[in-house]
C-alpha cells in the first residue's frame, strides 16, 4: 500500500478497496503512516467522501485497530454526540442512567474544533483520571455502573490519532469521518444499546436538519449492521446549552443540575436521552415512564450520589464538587454587553465555542494544554428582550493576548432585532 497513491487517488474522487483501508488505517495506529499523510487523506474524504461500503471498511477498520470490551452482566447502554458549546450533558446523564440501573463505559473524546470535551471538562475536577486500564474500567462499570474515561488501553487507537488530528487541520465536518469516529469508539464497548446525540445549528458540525438527518441515518445504519440498537435524537444548537462554556464552569453547571438546579435546556436534554437509553436497556417499557425516572433521579438526589461515587473511583476529589469554590477559577471577568436593545433573535454559537479556545479553553495545537478555569456565561437566550448595556456574556480569563478579541468576536455572536420564534431543543428521532 502506498499512502500518497490513495491520498492522490481519493482526492481525485476515486475509491478505495477494503483492503486497502484496512492497510491504511492499521499501518497508521502503528505510526508507521504518519500525521501529515493521514490528514491529506483526511481533507480528500472532506471534499470526496466515502461511499456505503468505504464507510464500513473504514469502521471496520477503526474498530479492528484495537481491543474490545465484552461484557458478563448488563444492560450495558452508552450516549455519544456529535458535539457541541457548552454541552455537558454527559456529566449529568452517565450518573442519571446508572444510578436507575443500566451500566456505561463512556468512552469519551477531547475538545473537537470549537466544541467542548466531556475528558477536558472532567480533567477539571481535581484528581479525576481518564486514562483507565481495560481492567479497571472492567471493575468500575461492575461496581459503581458507570465509568467517563479516553481511550483507554487499546481501545480504537487509531481514532485516538485521527480525532487529535482533525481538531486542528480543519477536518472535522465530514459525515463519513464523524460517523467512523463516533461509532468506531461506541461499537468497541460491546453495547446493549446506543442512543446518539446529533446535534444541528449554528454551533453544530451538522449546520442543517437534512446533513444532520444523513448523519444520523449513517450512525444508525452502522450500529444495526454490528447488531447494536441504535437511536439518535436531533438537538437544536442554535444556541450554547445551558449557562457555562469552558471546563470547569461546566463542571459545576453539572453538579447543581444533578442536585436540581439545572438549566430548563440541559434538564430537558437529559431527560430526553435518559429515557430512550432506558428504554434500549430494558429498564423502562416506554419513553414516558423512562423520563419519569430520569426526573425523579435529578429531584431525589440519587444521580447526584451517584456522581459522587463514580468521580471519587477515578480519582476526582468529591469535595470539589461538594462545594464548587473548590474548582479551579479564573482571576479575571469581564461583561460583554448588548449594543442595542431588542430580541435576541440567533446566536452563531461556533463564534461562541471559538472565543472559548482563545481564551484557552481549547486547543489550536496537537497536545496543546489548556486553562480549565477560563470560559463564559451566557447570560441571554433566543427570544429574551434585552437593553442597551445589558449584560450578555461574563467572560472569565487568565491572563490572555485575545482577550480584546474574544471579546469582539462574542459580541458579533448575538444578533439583536425586532422579534424572535425560539426553536425547540428536540427537532426529530430516529
Ligand atoms: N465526536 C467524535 O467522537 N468524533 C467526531 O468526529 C465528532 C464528534
């Protein structure tokens, strides 16, 4: 196999044979392909795509790359999304759904371009550790029924590679990509069930219902074919979730929805997913009586117990979340107001998360590290009236060249006008 042939050869909108996918993408979780090559290969299946069968070879391909967990006890049921600012929704759902008795071993990524990661916001709490032995991953799903860890051990290394890749080359929006990345990960859990959060907007890889409609089908189409149950839920990202963007911020955001003081958006998410993972599961006969639960475990604590739990297993320091000053803080804040008054009629949400990165929330560079603390509050919705010189964002940075910047670039996020219809958050179901 010679890469620059299939690089050259995609690029000019050819095919390539299972063979030769399986060639590549094992010689590059070895090394023995290197960044550069993949992330030509990468751009050329942005432009070009991948047609059915290429798509199930490269999953394939992904999957075989590494180990895969298998399981003696269940239901096991995981959640992925495809991203978005200010989702944190994995923090509060994993504790919702294990502590009604289905077991998770999310396996989660990193910040992706301008979308936030479930590992960085978690790395936020003191001590928490994401690099877990197949062993102890094993032991903790067993035990405490939920685990949110990497890619542990040798679990798709070569989506490990891939996905820090993408982050910074700018090829992050390609169905075939996103589908291969997500399902790759979520079929090497050896799940009972997947529910997918696809999520659509301005914030969103999938910027319109049709694209994230095609993805969605495209992830459901694989699951079934590897036997996994599969169902997606298309989410509004026209706006950030929540309040908090940026890890720590989040963090705590999570913590108050678990003990009832979430955001209406963030608890109707999590109710929605909950209830149709606990319906893949066994655990409920209908949506409605899964979301029943699901409401029941915010109000009455247990998800919040079980949160608890699961972050003092990987090492998190529970008093931190116990009580939130504990979390790492920025020493600075700042207001970005409205310049006119009005309805706030649309945000372009990926403006949002890309002010988050300059203020180093995310990363530009492979590797790059990243300030926990730094982040903002959304203070405005789609459909509230606002004043002149009302506040719409609280920035919180360390000390950082962008800051003007970042600034300007949230304050060109929010369009102001004469009226607004607020979308709803749950647009369709697959
Ligand atoms: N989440 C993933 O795991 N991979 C992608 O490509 C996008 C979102």
């Amino acid at each position: 196999m010679n890469a620059a042939d299939l690089i050259r050869r995609k690029r000019d909108g050819g095919r390539l044979d299972d063979a030769e996918i399986e060639a590549l993408i094992a010689r590059y979780a070895r090394g023995e392909v290197p960044d550069y090559q993949m992330s030509a290969m990468a751009m050329a299946i942005v432009f070009r795509g991948l047609d059915t069968e290429e798509l199930a070879a490269w999953t394939r391909a992904m999957l075989d790359s590494g180990d895969r967990l298998s399981w003696d006890f269940g239901p096991i049921v995981d959640k992925h999304s495809t991203g978005g600012v200010g989702d944190k929704t994995s923090l509060v759902l994993a504790p919702v759904c294990a502590s009604l008795g289905l077991h998770l071993p999310m396996i989660s990524g990193r910040g992706l371009g301008h979308t936030g990661g479930t590992l960085d916001k978690l790395e936020s709490i003191p001590g928490y550790d994401v690099s877990l032995s197949a062993s102890t991953l094993r032991r903790l799903v067993r035990e405490r029924g939920m685990v949110i860890c990497g890619q542990t051990g040798d679990i798709v290394p070569a989506d490990k590679r891939l996905y820090a890749l993408r982050d910074v080359t700018g090829t992050v929006e390609s169905i075939p990509l996103i589908a291969s990345s997500i399902m790759s990960k979520k079929l090497a859990e050896g799940l009972d069930g997947l529910v997918l959060d696809v999520k659509v907007g301005s914030g969103a890889f999938m910027r319109t219902l049709d694209q994230a409609r095609e993805l969605g089908r495209t992830m459901v189409s694989l699951g079934e074919a590897m036997g996994v149950p599969t169902r997606v839920v298309l989410s509004s990202m026209d706006q950030p979730l929540g309040r908090a963007v940026g890890n720590a911020l989040e963090v705590r955001e999570a913590a108050l929805t678990l003990q009832g003081q979430g955001p209406a958006d963030l608890v109707e998410l999590v109710v929605v997913l909950a209830a149709e993972m606990l319906v893949l599961g066994g655990v409920a006969t209908t949506v409605e009586e899964g979301a029943a639960a699901a409401r029941r475990s915010l109000s009455d604590g247990s998800a919040w117990e079980k949160w608890l739990l699961a972050v003092s297993a990987q090492g998190g320091n529970r008093r931190a979340l116990e009580d939130l000053t504990q979390l790492p803080t920025a020493a600075h804040r700042r207001d970005v107001v409205a310049e006119s008054g009005g309805i706030v009629t649309a945000f372009e949400t990926r403006e949002v998360g890309l002010a988050a990165v300059m203020l180093g929330a995310g990363r530009t560079r492979i590797g790059e590290s990243i300030d926990p603390a730094v982040g903002l509050e959304v203070w405005a919705e789609i459909g509230d009236a606002v004043h002149a010189g009302d506040r719409l964002f609280t920035v919180h940075y360390t000390d950082v060249d962008e800051l003007d910047a970042a600034c300007d670039r949230l304050s060109a996020a929010v369009s102001i006008g004469p009226s607004a219809t607020p979308a709803p958050l749950i647009l369709d179901r697959i």
